[in-house]
C-alpha cells in the first residue's frame, strides 16, 4: 500500500472515531432514551462490521461456463460464473471480477457486485465478442469484501481452470489457381484414384458420410444392414495440406489470414472425402491425417499454431513422407528457401502449389521463378 493509500485509510478510521465520538456527546449531553438508542445502533453496526470483516467468506465450488463448446475465430460466446457459497455467510458486499485471458476478445465488464444476501449462489454473466484464434486458458476469479463504511478490504484469488480452444475461420474457396483453373479438381481425381486404385482390406458398418460407391452390396445382403468397403493405404498419395508459420516482420493479422486459408483448404478437401494430410511445423514438422468426420482434430492443430521466427529447413526426413502426393502449401512468405524445398520436392514427383493470401512486388521475382519450375503459385487476393 502506497503512502496515499495509508493517508486514506487513515482518515476513514478518525472519521469514524469522530462521529463515534460525536454520537456519544450527543447522548451524554441530550440525555433521553433517543438519544442513547442513535448511540447504541451506531455501535452495534460498527461491531458487526468488523465481526463480518474478520470472519472468513467460505466458497464451496466455483463454476464457469461458456455458451458454445466449440468457437471459430470471430465468435461471440457468453461465459456464466456461478459462485457456490454457505446459506448463513455473512458479507456486506463482495465484487467479483473474473480474470480473462488477453488476446481472447473484446467484453465490457466480466464481473459484478453483491451486496448482503443469503442465496446460496450468487451468478453472473458477461459476453466476449470478436474471438481470437488460439488456445486459452481461465485461471482464477479475484474477489474483493467490504464492509458499509469503506474501511476493511479484503482481496483474495479463488482458482478456477477453464481451457478456452478457438477453431480458426474457414471459407469456400471456388478456384485453386492463380491462372484460373480449378485446381480443387485435382483433388478430385487423386480421391477417385485414393480409392480405386486401391485393394479391399476389409468391411465395416455404414456410417453417415461415407461414399456411396464404397458400400459392398454383396455383404450388405448378407448381413442385412449396410456395409463399407475398407481400403488399404499407400504411402505417397492423397492431398497434404502443409502450413508453414514462417513470419518473421509480418503483421498478425496477415499471419491468420494465411492460417484461414490453410483451414479452408483442410475442410474443402476433407468434405471431398479425399482424406487429406495436414503438415504443420511447430518446433518440428508434424502431420496428422484427416477424414471428414476428424476435420476438427485438424483445426485443433491449427488453432494452437504461433509465429515461428525460424525458417523452415531446406532437407527434412518429413518431406520424404510427401513423395507423390499433390502438396498445397500455405505460407506467409516466399523467399530463397521455400523456393529450395519446391525444388526437392518436385525431384520426388510431388506436384507442388505454393499458397499465399497476397503478394508484395518484391515477391513477384519468386513467384516467377515458381512457376519457370512449373509450381503453381495460388495468390487467393489476387
């Protein structure tokens, strides 16, 4: 506490001394039952104001909870607290305040004030606006008691963990190419051929979402309910959607524009059934396979992506695993070394689009050096 702070302090506590005082003289000199009553009931609400000061506030359970489950970048979520207390638990007034996470979103006031009650809850809500994307987490709720007259304040912290994930924003996207091509058809042939091309490993129950050219008739008819196909799966095909985080000097918002796209093409080729590979490189390349009904396990991946000042390496064991497959990687800027990575992976017979949100004229020389090698550059705000 402050020198200002103590000077106040101080103050409130003469103040009360003083009319303390001021009622007892009036008593003593006035006389009278009146008088002796305004004296007594100012004393007796002093006392119980330090009783209820001194006496812990016990909290059973505290609880939060949002309004969606799931957020995507750009929602609006209401988050509910709901304070668990005794019945009989004294308090003059308690502010709540409840700690949000920086970064999350924009809200007015995420907390209230109660005065004396006897509920056994005591609830409030507040509504955050304009989501980020990213991983959060609620730590704990600050509490700060009074008393009528300002002059005992007690703050404490009570714990309460809530993990927050927010899905990045994802959009159609109607062409895949800077030329004007649809390159999604693409992926729409390498499914045909992830599939076809491919023996039957084995059969399994129906499930909403499944092809239809992959249920087995004959054992459908056998068993009487329907059955799908089940293929084995070769390394080297399929769609892989790769996102590199390399931003170095590149503003945030241009960074999520770039992750949105990466979302964006995940879910298209996802919804395809072509069983797509996502690639994202945190410390180190990683990958994850995902079909339409795992779409989320990818976003999940997404949403926890930051900035990687490091730009990606040029040689990599992972780009071994990318033999073959048609390769749509999403990054934040062209430069020397990504256009050495197309190159490798070109000599493995992987057909390679570089995709970008936008381009600086700077970039313009990359970009044709891009396409000489014969790499599609698909430049989604051109």
């Amino acid at each position: 506490m402050n020198i200002t702070g103590k000077f106040r302090s101080f103050f409130k506590y003469m103040l009360l001394l003083v009319f303390v005082a001021a009622t007892f003289s009036y008593a003593m000199f006035q006389g009278g039952f009146v008088s002796w009553f305004l004296f007594y009931s100012v004393l007796t609400v002093i006392i119980c104001t330090i009783l209820v000061a001194i006496y812990p506030f016990s909290i059973r359970k505290v609880e939060r909870k949002l309004s969606k489950e799931i957020l995507q970048a750009g929602d609006e979520v209401d988050v509910t607290v709901t304070i668990h207390k005794r019945a009989l638990q004294p308090f003059f007034f308690v502010r709540i305040q409840d700690m949000v996470p920086t970064k999350l979103g924009t809200y007015h006031e995420a907390g209230s004030l109660f005065f004396f009650s006897f509920q056994k809850r005591l609830v409030f809500s507040y509504s955050v606006t304009d989501v980020k994307r990213g991983a959060y987490a609620f730590d704990q709720l600050s509490l700060v008691f009074g008393d009528l007259f300002g002059l005992f304040e007690k703050a404490t912290s009570f714990p309460c963990e809530t993990t927050v994930l927010v899905y990045p924003h994802f959009h159609n996207i109607n062409e895949m190419s800077a030329d004007g091509s649809p390159k999604q058809l693409e992926g729409q042939r390498v499914r045909r051929s992830f599939e076809e091309g491919r023996s039957v490993a084995g059969v399994r129950q129906y499930v909403p979402g499944d092809r239809l050219t992959s249920i087995d008739w004959k054992q459908s008819a056998r068993s009487a309910n329907l059955m799908t196909k089940e293929f084995e799966s070769y390394q080297g095909e399929g769609v892989l959607v790769a996102f590199d985080p390399f931003s170095l000097l590149v503003e945030e918002s241009y960074f999520e524009h770039s992750l949105e796209l990466a979302a964006s093409l995940l879910v298209m080729f996802a919804k395809k059934q072509a069983s797509p590979v996502l690639a994202v490189r945190f410390y180190d390349w990683m990958s994850l396979e995902v079909t339409q009904r795992q779409v989320s396990s990818g976003l999940k991946l997404l949403a926890r992506v930051t900035p990687n000042p490091k730009a990606s390496p040029i040689v990599h064991k992972m780009y071994q695993e990318w033999r073959g497959m048609y390769i749509y990687y999403v990054c934040t800027v062209l430069n020397q070394p990504l256009l050495k990575i197309s190159q490798m992976l070109l000599k493995q017979g992987a057909n390679v689009t570089i995709c970008v949100v936008a381009v600086s004229q700077n970039d313009r020389n990359i970009v044709k050096e891009l396409e000489k090698l014969g790499i599609t550059v698909f430049i989604e705000n051109e």
